[in-house]
C-alpha cells in the first residue's frame, strides 16, 4: 500500500513538472485576450447606447452575433479562415477568438453598468457645460466600473478556463500539455485530475480574489453588501 502511495506522489509530480512550463502560456493567454475583451467590450458597450440608431443596430447585431456563435468555431475560423489570409500564427489567433468572444459578453455589462448611473448624473454633467462626450468619460463610466467590476472578474474566470480550448489549433497551453503527456505515457485519470486541479486552484484563488474586490468597491444601493 505504501508503495503504490509512494509512486502516485512521484507520479503527480512528474506530471506537475510536465505541465509546469506550458502555465505560463495558459496566464498569457487569458490576460492578453481579456486585455484585448475589456478594450473591445467598453467600445461596443458605449456604441450600444448611442442615440444614433444605425452605429446602436449595429453594436447589438455584432454582439448577438459574437454570442450566438460558439467560441470553439470562433477560434476555427479565426485560424483557419482568418488566419490563412492574414498569416496568423497561433497564440494572435487563438487571442483574438478568445478575446472577441468576450467582448460581446462584456459590452452588455459595461451598457447595464452605465444604464445604472441615475439620469440625474448626466443632467447635472450636461447642465455644467460637459458634452455628452465628457460626461460618459468623466462621470458616468468611472462610477459604471465599481459597479461591474464583480461580473466583469468573473467573466474573468470564465476565460481562464475557457483558454483551454485553443489548444485543438496546436497552442501548448496547460489543457494541450495534459494530452502531449497522456499521448507519451498513457496515464489518463492522473493526468486530467492534476490538470483538473492546477485550473480549480486558480478558478478558486480569482474568486477569493473577486469576492474582495466586491466588498471593496460595493456601491450602496446596487446589489448585495454582505
């Protein structure tokens, strides 16, 4: 018994070691395509409540879109499609799908966090002199983000764990080590519950992380202060 013990330790640590260099790739990945999601997100957010029809029309088709399609395919057709044409090369494809994805997502938080600033705010910040411009950039969207913070974290979370998916266009992230590894030594339950594991102790650690945020910048009068 204690030798069996003794050999499923060595044999989590060699699947550790393994998997070890491909995390990095994993945290690049969800930073660089949220960074890009947030950029995308707060433009479309913005376009979806504009007062010209045609730009809000196309601001909530491009979102039903995004969101109608599975990112799985997004990132096919980003890679294979896009890709072939523009000569890009994996890690810009799979973060460009990735981060589109999210945009879409995102740009209905940051409206629903700007639709929650009283009309009052904008009232006053028109009636000082401030174009519509100044008052969303000064005043409305600072407020709107200690609102959205807690979704838009965990959005955050979400494509943490859905980077895994670029791995079926080759990336070598942690879910594409874990099958480089099972292929080479046919060790299949230890291999995905240490992966398993290495994603659920980050998904846990963000929403620690979270859940501070959410009680640092709570907004009385929006949602739960507990």
């Amino acid at each position: 018994m204690l030798d069996w013990v003794a050999k499923q330790i060595v044999l989590y640590w060699d699947i550790f070691k393994y998997l070890l260099p491909a995390l990095p790739w994993t945290v690049l990945i969800t930073i660089t395509s949220f960074a890009l999601a947030l950029i995308l997100g707060m433009i479309v957010g913005v376009l979806r409540i504009s007062r010209i029809k045609f730009v809000a029309k196309l601001a909530v088709i491009y979102i039903d879109v995004i969101r109608g399609v599975p990112l799985l395919v997004q990132i096919f057709f980003i890679y294979f499609g896009l890709g072939s044409l523009l000569n890009l090369d994996r890690f810009t494809a799979g973060v460009l799908a990735v981060g589109i994805c999210y945009s879409a997502y995102l740009a209905e938080i940051f409206r629903s966090g700007i639709n929650a600033i009283a009309q009052g705010q904008h009232e006053a910040a028109l009636s000082l002199g401030m174009t519509r411009f100044q008052t969303l950039r000064y005043v409305i969207i600072p407020q709107s983000w200690r609102i959205v913070i807690p979704p838009v974290a965990n959005q955050f979370i979400a494509s943490l764990k859905d980077s895994s998916l670029v791995s079926i266009i080759g990336m070598r992230e942690l879910t594409r080590a874990g099958r480089e590894y099972y292929s080479q030594y046919f060790v299949d339950f230890q291999t995905w519950l240490m992966v398993g594991l290495i994603y659920l102790i980050m998904t846990i650690t963000l929403s620690k992380i979270v859940k501070q945020l959410e009680r640092f910048y709570a907004v009385k009068g929006f949602g739960s202060q507990k």
